[in-house]
C-alpha cells in the first residue's frame, strides 16, 4: 500500500487527559482529536491496546490478549449517563495525578467501578444495552469466548501462569472447560462486559477522529506473551513442549554495541501456521484492522527470519537464525485481507533480505534522528537523507524525548546537528520537526512530549528496565493553541 505525504502525533492511550489517573476514551480523547484538527494533523499513532498485567510492568507490549482491549481506558462518565454508575461514584480516587499513571489505584478504582456497572447492567440494562451485548459477544466469540475464560481462570487460581492451573484446564480439556464455563459464568460475563465497553467507546473515537480526517495508527508486536489466552487456546502456533512451555524464545542476537536481548516471547511454530493458511494470524490481524487504520509491525525483522534462542539459555547469544515465511506470509495475508496499511519498524535490521521483503510489499520503513551520527556525511537516520519510502519520527515510545537525547549528545554530535539542521539549539525540538516535515518521508510524525519540549523526564519507556515506564501523561491545559498553529503552519508549508 502507497501512502500519500501525511503527518501525525503519537500519544498513547493511557497517556490522554483524564480526571480519572490514567488516559481513556472519553472527554480527553476528544481533546486530543480537537488538537490534532487544529493542527492540521491527520495521523494519531498509538502503542498496541491490549489489556496489561502488573507483572509485565503494565507494558502494552506484553499483554493478556492479542486480540483483547484494555479495561483500564475505559471512560467512567458515560457509564452515569447509562445509569450504571452514580456521579458521585466516578469522583476521582485518592492518589492518582494528572500527570501520570498510578496503575495500583488505576486498577483498583477502575475495576471496583466497572464491577458496579455490571451488577446495575445485568439487572436493568439501558435500552439497546442487552442487544448490543449480546450481538457484541456473538460477533467477536472466535477470540472473546477463550479471552473471558482465560482471565475469569486466572483470577479462580490466584494470578498463576496458566502452565500451573490443574492439568485437566492448562490441556484445554473439553469436559473441565465446560464445567468451568458454567462455575465462573459471573466473571466471564463481567469481563465480556469491559470488552463490550471498551469495543464501544474505542470505535466512537475512531468515528470521530474519521469525521475529522484522522487516521489511527496501530502497533503489531509480532509476538504475544507466553501467559496468555493466545498461546493458552492455541498453543499447536507455537513452539512448545509436551508440558506447553517453549522450547526455544525470542530476542535479538548481539551486536557490536550490546550483549543482545532475550524477550522470552514464545516463538510461532511457521510450519503450522503455513498448513493451516496462517488462520490463527488471519483472525488477528482482523481484529487489529477492525480497531485502526494504519499498523506498525514491530520487529518487521521476524517475518523474514527470527533468532531462536534456547528456552534453558540465559545468554542470547547461544540462539540462531531461523526462516521465517516472510514473502508466503504477506502474500496469503494480502490475498485475504486486501491492501495491507503496514509500516515496517525495521531499526538495526538491514540485510538485503528484510529490506527485499519490506520493499516488495512496499512498506514504509522506520526512520528516526536519535539514531544519526550527525558528524557522518549521508548518514540515513538524517532527515535531509529520509527516502519516500519511509516513515520519519522525531522520536519514539522507546526513546527519549528529542531534547532529552539532545541534551545528552557530546558536543562534536551536537554541533554537528546544529550544521546539518541549520540550529541553534534554542528550540531544538521545533528544529527537528520541521526538518522531519521537510523531509521526503511519506509520514512524519512526532511527540506530545517533543512539540512540548519535554527533557528525558517525560520518556515514555526505556527499555531493558522494569519500572517507571508507561505511566506519563499530557493535561488537557497543555494542548494549547498556540503549540497546534506553530505546527499547522509547518504542515502547510512542508507537506501541502
């Protein structure tokens, strides 16, 4: 698929104003639409929805569900205007700030409420409520019927990973998952409940940013969370034992600048997949196509091939190279599904092959100036050097902010930068943008935090570390109009 020369913002989710201690989908969602409008921006990229755990750190890239959406961005006001909460009941909860997300109160507050809502739901549903359900359930029953099984089990065995519930549910036993249907009939129906609500909201929000001209750009992480209703309910996808744990994970070979990575992700059995006309990933891709109009594929590498690394080694570097279907997979997924709206993040990963593979099916690879050497002639993560096949970031969710870098650049990059920008480092952060504007990049997105300004406190994520991640937020008061003009005007001046 071709795009045509667009430009956008990337906020999270959970990352939109809100009275409630974290994003949701309801006024705030709105503010935010309302900005990017005013700043003639017609992308809004977002990291995967599915719904998080705590002990994934509450990472959007670990979740319970491929296929699930979060509960926790569910707008709570709308639900007093059903009549199933009261106004007093959706005060915000001690301990929570503007500025970011306290996900133990989050959690808490959010699901005490949303339980309430149930119970008034299940005895007097508002009028079309029970329908809409009903037909919600009926539509989405290919993933929603495992997906409400698998947290209503986890919740009855104490949060275990689904490889210590009793052998008759962890082998999927027909007669014990029926009988646990009826038993836990409550929970499933409560947690069909946050789907139905978050199904809702989510699409009345794409309805609006569509009346505005707004695209929603998605994320694909290509693998899913050893612990979820995806590996648990079809586990012949993927690589595992007789006793469903993997025997081989993913990550990321060493390079020379770092010992590599391992994820610990489950790997898909291909061989499988291939057999069955890649169903388990037809249904997925679906769902997230149903939910966005735009999607980038996270480690685009892995479809091509993908590091196998021994589930009982610690050292990613004992793992290897494996064939991935890569041209047989796109190919079929095409077939199926029509034009795929893909952009490929294919940072660090240039040999021939993934590159071959990601300009076949023409999609749009990764470019971003965190990764430049400023001082190098030519270097490709320069702006002026960004191709049309590409997508420029000013920064990422998994970098810093860009006057965070800047500030930690030393000062033969940073006068290099300043040469090749033609800055001087008094608005940095507009400098770059403008130069990602003016780039040749189909799409140029950037930052809440980066239009702002925003030093390394307000990053997003880090990765490698556990903790202090995915919590930041914006408020309402800080989408000004003078920050939406400035941007309109580069807009009209570099991509009109």
């Amino acid at each position: 698929m071709r795009f045509h020369r667009q430009s956008g913002i990337f906020l999270h989710v959970t990352s939109l104003p809100s009275r409630h201690g974290i994003g949701d989908l309801g006024e705030g969602a709105v503010t935010f639409l309302e900005f990017l409008d005013r700043a003639d921006q017609s992308l809004w990229q977002v990291c995967p929805l599915g719904p998080t755990t705590d002990v994934a750190h509450h990472s959007p890239y670990q979740t319970l569900s491929g296929f699930a959406g979060q509960p926790l961005v569910v707008a709570l006001d709308p639900l007093v205007d059903r009549g199933y909460l009261t106004a007093s009941e959706v005060e915000p909860p001690a301990g929570v700030s503007n500025h970011e997300t306290n996900y133990d109160a989050v959690s808490s507050f959010k699901h005490d409420r949303l339980r309430t809502a149930y119970e008034r739901f299940r005895a007097e549903p508002a009028e079309g409520d029970r329908e809409a359900f009903e037909s919600f359930r009926e539509r989405e029953a290919d993933w929603l019927a495992d997906y409400t099984l698998f947290v209503a089990l986890k919740r009855e065995f104490d949060e275990a990973a689904w490889t210590d519930w009793p052998e008759p549910v962890r082998g999927r036993d027909p007669e014990a998952l029926a009988d646990y249907r009826e038993e836990l009939a409550d929970e499933i129906g409560y947690r069909a409940f946050c789907q139905w609500l978050f199904d809702r909201q989510w699409h009345a929000v794409v309805e609006e940013a569509h009346d505005r001209g707004i695209q929603i750009v998605g994320d694909l992480p290509i693998y899913v969370a050893f612990d979820s209703a995806d590996v648990w309910a079809a586990p012949e996808a993927f690589q595992l034992d007789e006793d469903g744990s993997p025997t081989a994970v993913a990550g990321v070979p060493p390079n020379p600048n770092d010992d590599g990575q391992r994820w610990g992700n489950p790997l898909y059995d291909w061989d499988h997949l291939a057999e069955t006309g890649y169903d388990w990933w037809l249904g997925r891709l679906r769902r997230l196509f149903d939910l966005v109009d735009v999607t980038r594929i996270d480690h685009f590498k892995g479809f091509d091939e993908y590091w196998a690394i021994p589930a009982d080694a610690d050292d990613p570097a004992e793992g290897a190279w494996h064939e991935a279907p890569g041209v047989d997979f796109f190919q079929t997924v095409r077939d199926e599904l029509g034009d795929l709206p893909f952009v490929a993040e294919d940072l660090g990963f240039l040999d021939p092959s993934t590159v071959a593979l990601r300009e076949q099916f023409g999609f749009p690879g990764m470019r971003v100036p965190q990764y430049a050497d400023w001082c190098s002639e030519g270097d490709r993560y320069q702006p002026m050097h960004f191709p049309a096949d590409s997508v420029g970031y000013t920064s990422t969710h998994d970098t810093d902010t860009f006057v965070g870098y800047y500030e930690n650049l030393d000062d033969r990059q940073r006068d290099c930068l300043h040469y090749n920008l033609g800055a001087d480092g008094h608005e940095i952060e507009w400098d770059v943008i403008e130069a990602v504007w003016n780039s040749e990049a189909s799409l140029a997105i950037t930052t809440v935090q980066d239009l702002l300004g925003l030093g390394s406190e307000a990053r997003f994520n880090t990765p490698g570390t556990a903790s202090g991640n995915w919590a930041w937020r914006v408020t309402a008061e800080a989408l000004t109009d003078h920050v939406a003009d400035r941007l309109s005007r580069i807009t009209d001046a570099t991509l009109r």
